[in-house]
C-alpha cells in the first residue's frame, strides 16, 4: 500500500482473509487500525495502541536513537524493521521472561530453538514474500515443513489462546483493579493517575477495547513500588 500498489494489497487481503477464515471488511478494519497505530514499539497485536508510551517517553527524555532508530531510518523493509523491533526491543524480551519465570517455577529447563542466531540472520535478510505469501504468515517455516512432511495441516491458520484477562478486568476484577490503580496516586512517580483511571472507566464500557495489558502494567509497577519501599 505505502508502494501504491492496490491491487497487490487486495490480492493478499483477500488471500489473508480466506486462509484465517475472516471477513474482507474485518481484515481491513484491522489493517488500518495496525496502520494508524504503527509508531515505534507502541502497538500490540490487536492493533491497540499503548496510550501512554509517548508520554512516557518525552517525560524522562528516552531517546528513539537508543531503541534503534538507526535502524529504522535505514532502507530496510516495514516489515525487516518490525522483526527487527520485536526480536531486539520489545516482544522478544517480554517473551522469554514469561517463559523464563514459567519454566524456573515448574523446576524446568527451557530452550527456544528458533533463536538460533543463524536462524535470526536468516530470516533477517530473506525477502518479505518468504514470511508473508498468499495469505499465509510465517510462510518459511510452513513450506520447509510441508517439504519434509507433505502434511497440508501445516498451512492451517494460527490458533490464538488468549488468557481471559480482559473479561475479569472489564467484569469481578475492575473493582480490585480500580483500587489498585487509584492507591499508587501519592507514590506514582510514572502515570497520572487521574488519567489512568478515567481510561480504566472507559476500558470498561468500551466493547472494542480488548486489550488490558496497559492497566495490568501499572497495577505490577504499584506492587513494585510497594514492595521495595
């Protein structure tokens, strides 16, 4: 689209749609919301928007040279810059220390065998069409299989299993969530809280906001602050 080609852009929107099994018109909706929203690091996969980034940034003067602009400013593709961003910045690390936690807690030892650096470099310098072709994303990984296999299941759409976070924060969590939220006011050296409340509110009665994860952060950053004081 930025390439102005439209009918390419069509082509993989309705291929998109067939494979994930999605209407045209809910795959475009969700395309200009990523569109409208795509400034660095500060969108998730839904197409949300961290409301507070860029504020957060300005307020403690975080350079966007320091997370990579070098990078970015580079004639690398959108998407190379975004692989770049998540491996380097963002989704990757919030990642692994999940997993981290989740596997040291179970008494287990975990590898993630896709973070092989060669495995990094590969995919970093690859053509786009190798990721995303025909409306299949990660579409590398699904031919090398179906090559060894022959097995079509390996074209099938992503499964997404979302924890039901945002139904208990919009439901029997809001009230527990909103006291947490308005206690960190006198100590709460990051957020204005007034404002965050007021976006909770609102979280709650809008049916298009699926993402909590904005609120669940200050909630854990009250916690901090209460434990190390």
């Amino acid at each position: 689209m930025k390439n102005l080609k439209f009918l390419s852009a069509i082509k993989n929107i309705a291929a998109f749609s067939k494979v994930e099994k999605k209407k045209n018109l809910e795959t475009l909706k969700w395309i200009f919301t990523v569109l409208k929203n795509i400034d660095f690091g500060g969108i998730s996969h839904d197409g949300s928007k961290n409301n507070i980034q860029k504020e957060y940034y300005k307020k403690y003067n975080i350079s966007m040279e320091l997370l990579g602009e070098l990078y970015f400013s580079s004639r690398h593709s959108n998407l190379k810059k975004i692989m770049f961003r998540d491996i380097f910045f963002t989704k990757l690390q919030r990642i692994l220390k999940s997993c981290d936690r989740c596997s040291m807690g179970n008494s287990k030892e975990l590898r993630v065998p896709l973070l092989d650096h060669e495995i990094v470099k590969i995919g970093l310098n690859n053509i786009d069409e190798y990721f995303i072709y025909k409306g299949n994303i990660r579409h590398l990984y699904r031919q090398v299989l179906f090559n060894k296999f022959n097995n079509k299941n390996f074209f099938s759409p992503k499964v997404y299993v979302d924890d039901p976070q945002t139904k208990w924060m919009k439901g029997p969590l809001f009230d527990w969530a909103y006291t947490l939220i308005e206690d960190s006011g006198s100590q709460n050296k990051f957020y204005n809280i007034k404002t965050v409340l007021k976006d909770f509110e609102i979280f709650k009665k809008d049916e298009n906001q699926k993402n909590s994860n904005y609120f669940w952060r200050i909630i854990c950053l009250n916690k901090l602050t209460k434990f190390l004081n």
